[in-house]
C-alpha cells in the first residue's frame, strides 16, 4: 500500500483493514514458513513465552515450541479444509514447563499463523451449550421472536451489555432489528445507519471470517515484526482471531464509550444478510470456548434464518394468491367495490404493507389513509399515462419524477400504481409515506465525551443523522416479492373488468 495514504473520513472503504500487521494484546502471534522456520511474531511474544521477537525469528518451530505441541499443530494443520477454515486446540502447553495457551492455526497463502493466548481452561462444551441455544430459538413462533431470541441468547453466552441483531438493506444501509440489553441502559432498536458505517472492504471480510472481537478498545495494538516480508509484503491477516481492528472504527467505539465490541455475521444465501452487532461498557474477553461456541451458534442462527425466511416467502406467497382470489370474486359481485380506495387498502395492505390508497376510475377520485389530495392524485395520474402505463409502476421518491410532490412527501414519497384497464387511464395507487416519518432517535443526548481527531460524526447519533439526510425524501422501497403480489393482483382485476365490459356490451346488443 502507499505508505503516504492517510485514512480518514472520506476514504475508509480503501483502509487495508486485513494488513495493518498487528495484534490485540490478548494474544500473540507467530508465522511460520512452509519449512516451518519463524517468519514473523508479535513484539508481545516475550510476555507469553519469554521469548522475544529476535529470540526467535528465523530459527525452527522445533527449537522453540515442545515437540508435543508441534506435533498437535501439525495434526490440525492437516484438518484445515479450504482456504478459510481455521483450527483450534485448547490448553496445549508450548514450551517445555510453561503454561497452556488456546491456540488457533490457519494458513495466509503459503505461511502457517499460530495464535496462542493463556488457556481459559472452560470446560465449556460447544457443542451442547449451542444446542442449548438452538433448541430454544427453534420454538420462536415469528420472525420478530426469532431475531430476539437469538439477540438474547447470544447475550447470554457471551455477557455483553448490549446485543444488537444489525440487518442490512440493499443498499447496504443497516437497522437495528432486534437487541438484547442489560437492564438500564438507551435503546437504539429500530435505529437506522448509513452504509459507510461498515465500509465494504470490512463486509467482504466479514463473509470470510464471521466473527472479530475488540476486546478493549483502549488497548494499544501490537506490531508484527517485521511489517513487510523481504518481498515487501506485509501479512494479510484476514483470518486471524487476535487482529486488530481499524482505527477508525477504535475511534467509533471510544466515541460511542464502548469498551469491547463483538460482532458475528449472518449469512443468508451467500450473502452477508447483518450482524450479530454487540458493546460492552467494560473491556470484555470472553473465552476461547465462549467465542468459538458463539462463532457455531452464528453459522447455525444463519442457517435457520434462511430457512425461516423461504417458509415466510412460500407463506407470504399464498397468502397473494388468496387476497388476489377475494378480490376477484368480490368485485365480481359488487363492481362498485373496486372504486372504493377503503375497501381496497383493506385487502391489500396486509400484504403489500403502505399508508395509503388512491383509485382512478372513469375520472372519478378515491383516496384513503394516508395520501396526497385530489389535486396532487390527479397530476399523479396524468404522470403515470405518460410514463409506463401499462405496467406495474413503482418509485420510491416520487419527487424526482414529480418536483411538486416533495410537498407531500411526509405522505406520499412512495408509490406503486397498479393500472386497471387495458388502456391508460385507470389505476389503483398505494402510497407509503417517507420513512423517516416512522423512525426517530429516542434516546437522550450522548453523555459528555471526549470525541476522536474525527470528531462526533464518528457516532450513532450522527450516523443516524446521516443516514436520515440521505433517505430524505425516500419511501421504503417496494420489494421484489411485493411487486409480484401487485402482478397478481393486477391480473385478478383485469381479469373481471373484462367480464363487466364484455357483460355491458351484451346488455347493450
Ligand atoms: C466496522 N462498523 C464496524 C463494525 C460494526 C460497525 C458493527 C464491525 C466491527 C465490530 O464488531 O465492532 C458499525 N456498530 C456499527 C454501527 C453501530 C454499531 C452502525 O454499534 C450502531 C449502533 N465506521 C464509521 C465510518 C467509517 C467506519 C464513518 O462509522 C469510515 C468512514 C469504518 N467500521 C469502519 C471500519 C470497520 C468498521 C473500517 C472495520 C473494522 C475492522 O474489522 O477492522
């Protein structure tokens, strides 16, 4: 990297998070060459082992650790699978008559890295503590429950004050969907964060490696010596447990007054879906046995989220098809229904949720809920004959296309028009209001603290600020499967406009 690139505000997606070469004091570190000669090792190693970075660099494993452990190293070595995976052996003692460590070994291209800090010796057995976990979150009886559940149930395992379930949106922005807190201390549940909180190259890490620890965010990082290999290389750490993070994120949580963060990923599909996002207001090292059970709990949590989340779509899809079937048949009964905006939202909002209805028919006007006045609905209209008749129209800042709508964007930033009949003119209208109307910081101010060289930007608060200035204007968008429900409908209503026409013409002959 350039050695004259500074990282601050405006550029941290470019900060090389996985090869700032140092560790969290909690541990140490030695990377090994393929013939098994130190390459590298934390200028804390003589704390651990007392042996010093010089002690030992370029000099045989066998030389330092006992036979033992390099035997056991070894042996895991041969268990890693893919260029990801990442073994564990607990109280393995290194040296001859010195303590046990808990130690993680992986590969970074050719070099083995062994990470080693003092045994926990928790007898903690993974295994049955997750399934523990896992039994209770499997009789969580809604999405909301779920996502609680497993909030609380990784605050329990792990101690922190705070548990945050952090679920992205596509544009990479991110709410606070669930949380589990120590009694006492502010919410920020349904709070919402612009997508340069979590810079990409840091998500495209995170699918990599699902879990990291900030231990104490006080703590003064450790170098890895030397920094650039005779290539001029330094160590991509990526996968390593001990890594220290991003100062830029350190100055977040100081900022935050947080003292150790903890964060595990979700993944759905291949995709990082959130977060496990949790703070403690104390420096906090869970041990090895909590982190690695806690690690398994997150790959477990994601895999039943996403087949929680294909039941919901099947269920969410025949429920469209029912609403799609009453609406046919009771139009088909009473046509007057079909001009009457009230009647129509109730039918349709349980599955394409909005704040408002609005029906064109034959020129005449009916809006309920929340939505523009007749004047405004009817320059709407006008707009969408121009536009995509047609078709199923969806925006979700309808003041871009119509600069006079942003008056009523507090009731109508959203829209998703659903056209009627075969030729414009026709259309049933939901509105969805912007969406900062529903979301608001509830908290107190911050409590007097001392803000980082970046100042308080580097905060919820103004992280939230900055994600409401740029949804300004913005609805929540229409999803792809609302959009399908709209198709749906569109056709069950086309479908009996039809027969009431063909039926009126036979009146007529
Ligand atoms: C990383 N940012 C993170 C992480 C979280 C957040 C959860 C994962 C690391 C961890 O476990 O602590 C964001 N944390 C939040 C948010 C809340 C929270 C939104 O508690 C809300 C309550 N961060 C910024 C800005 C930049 C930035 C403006 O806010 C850059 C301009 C950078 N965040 C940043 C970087 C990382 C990060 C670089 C990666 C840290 C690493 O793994 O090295």
């Amino acid at each position: 990297t350039d050695p004259g690139f500074a990282v601050d505000l405006s550029n941290c997606d470019r900060e090389p998070i996985h090869i700032l070469g140092a560790v969290q004091p909690f541990g140490f570190l030695i990377a090994l060459t393929a013939d098994w000669l130190v390459a590298r090792a934390s200028a804390n190693s003589a704390q651990f082992i007392g042996l010093s970075p010089d002690d030992m660099l370029g000099r045989p494993v066998a030389d330092i650790f006992e036979a033992d452990a390099i035997h056991a190293l070894r042996n895991r070595i041969t268990l890693l699978r893919g260029p990801d995976s990442v073994e564990r052996l607990f109280s393995l003692p290194l040296i001859k008559d010195g303590p046990a460590f808990d130690v993680a070994v992986h590969f970074s291209g050719p070099m083995v890295i062994v990470e080693a800090e003092p045994a926990s010796h928790d007898e903690m057995e993974a295994s049955s503590t997750v399934r523990s976990m896992v039994s209770r979150l499997a009789q969580a009886e809604s999405m909301s429950a779920f996502l609680r559940d497993g909030a609380r149930q990784v605050r329990a395992l792990t101690g922190f004050d705070r548990v945050m379930v952090y679920r992205f949106a596509d544009g990479g922005d991110g709410e606070v969907v669930a949380e589990a807190l120590r009694p006492g201390i502010e919410s920020f549940f349904g709070l919402h964060y612009p997508a340069s909180d979590i810079p990409s190259q840091a998500r495209a890490l995170y699918l990599r490696n699902i879990f990291r620890i900030i231990a104490d965010v006080q703590a003064q990082p450790v170098p890895v010596l030397p920094a650039l290999d005779p290539h001029g290389a330094a160590l991509d750490m990526s996968l390593c447990l001990t890594r220290a993070v991003s100062p830029i994120h350190i100055e977040y949580l100081h900022n935050m007054g947080v003292g150790a963060s903890l964060s595990i990923s979700i993944i759905v599909g291949g995709k990082l879906w959130g977060l496990f996002a949790c703070h403690h207001y104390e420096p906090r090292l869970p041990t090895f046995a909590q982190r690695s059970a806690a690690e398994l709990f997150g790959q477990i949590f994601s895999m039943m989220l996403e087949s929680r989340e294909r039941a919901e779509t099947a269920h969410y899809e025949g429920m469209a098809r029912q609403v799609a079937d009453r609406l046919l048949s009771a139009v088909a009964q009473d046509h007057d229904l079909l001009s009457n905006a009230r009647w129509l939202g109730d039918i349709m909002f349980d599955t394409i949720p909005a704040d408002g209805v609005g029906v064109y028919i034959d020129g005449h006007i009916s809006l309920s809920g929340l939505t523009p006045d007749e004047h405004a609905f009817a320059a709407i209209v006008s707009m969408l004959n121009r536009t995509a008749a047609s078709q199923i129209f969806t925006t979700d800042n309808l003041s871009q296309l119509l600069p006079d709508a942003a008056r009523h964007a507090d009731r109508a930033a959203g829209v998703l028009a659903i056209p009627i009949s075969r030729r414009p003119r026709d259309y049933v209208v939901l509105f969805r209001a912007e969406q900062l109307r529903s979301v608001r910081w509830a908290g107190k101010q911050d409590k007097h603290i001392e803000y980082g060289p970046n100042g308080p930007r580097l905060t919820p608060r103004k992280s939230f600020e900055e994600w409401s200035e740029l949804v300004k204007g913005t609805a929540r968008p229409f999803t792809p499967a609302e959009l399908r429900v709209a198709e749906a409908m569109r056709t069950a209503l086309l479908e009996v406009i039809l027969r009431l026409s063909d039926s009126a013409d036979a009146e007529r002959q």
